[in-house]
C-alpha cells in the first residue's frame, strides 16, 4: 500500500531531476581535484632555506638534478648539525642536541614542512618556488 502511494506521486521527470542532483552534488569534488592537479605541478620547484637564530644561513634549490651533499653547520663553539641534500628532500642527519627531535624527523621534502633543532635554534624550512601571486594566498576547506 505504502509503495502504491509512493508510485502515484512519483513522476518520470521527479526521477530525472533526482538524478542530475546527486551527479551534480559530485561536481566540487571534480574542481577540487583539477584544481589541486595545477597546485601540485605549479610547486615542483622547491627551496630549502637553512637559518639560525632567525637569520638565513644557507639557500638549496631541490630538484631531481641536485647533488647529494653534506653540510656541517656550527650554531655556536659546542654546537653541531650535518645537514643531508639528496635530490627534492634534506633531513638533519646528524646534531650533538640532547632531544635529537631534527635528527627524528627525518626527511622533508614539499613546501611548508621543517625540520627545527631547538636547542641550536636551526630551521630547515621548504618553500615552493612559483611566478603566480596567487599561490602565496591561504586556502581553507
């Protein structure tokens, strides 16, 4: 009985209408995803910038061309941190800091990641790289 009702309100065109909706309800997820496809290649370019004590020590360009290298930083007389560049990623490899917390973190590699030793007061920060002034907007979902 319930379904006969349901059959008499039911009209073709409330079907069709029905339809379109739900694929439409499905569109921003479409956007979202081209959108965030031209974010990821307009980032490929990354730069990892080295500091200590709030100033800018040291500049790398990662890319799959860059070189593996080794980089020995001395915050002060005690102080030590062997940075690691290998290719689009660098780590804190090595650092003579109680925590070791640079050192655990590991490699980073995309923009906005860091890797921070405390007690040193060095940063390793990854920036992207892009000609478009609309990139340095922040977007929240």
């Amino acid at each position: 009985m319930f379904w006969k009702e349901i059959k008499t309100q039911f009209k073709l065109f409330d079907g069709i209408i029905i339809v379109v909706l739900i694929i439409l309800s499905f569109a921003p997820y479409g956007v979202l995803a081209i959108t965030q496809k031209d974010l990821s290649i307009s980032t490929k370019q990354t730069t990892a910038i080295i500091s200590i004590d709030g100033k800018e020590v040291d500049r790398f360009t990662l890319s799959e061309d860059t070189e593996h290298q080794l980089v020995t930083y001395h915050p002060s007389k005690k102080q030590y941190n062997i940075v690691e560049i290998e290719g689009t990623r660098i780590r804190v490899k090595e650092d003579n800091s109680p925590d070791q917390i640079a050192v655990k973190t590991g490699w980073i590699s995309k923009p906005g990641q860091t890797s921070i030793c405390l007690p040193h007061r060095l940063v390793v920060e990854i920036v992207g790289v892009s000609d478009d002034p609309d990139d340095d907007m922040i977007i929240t979902y």
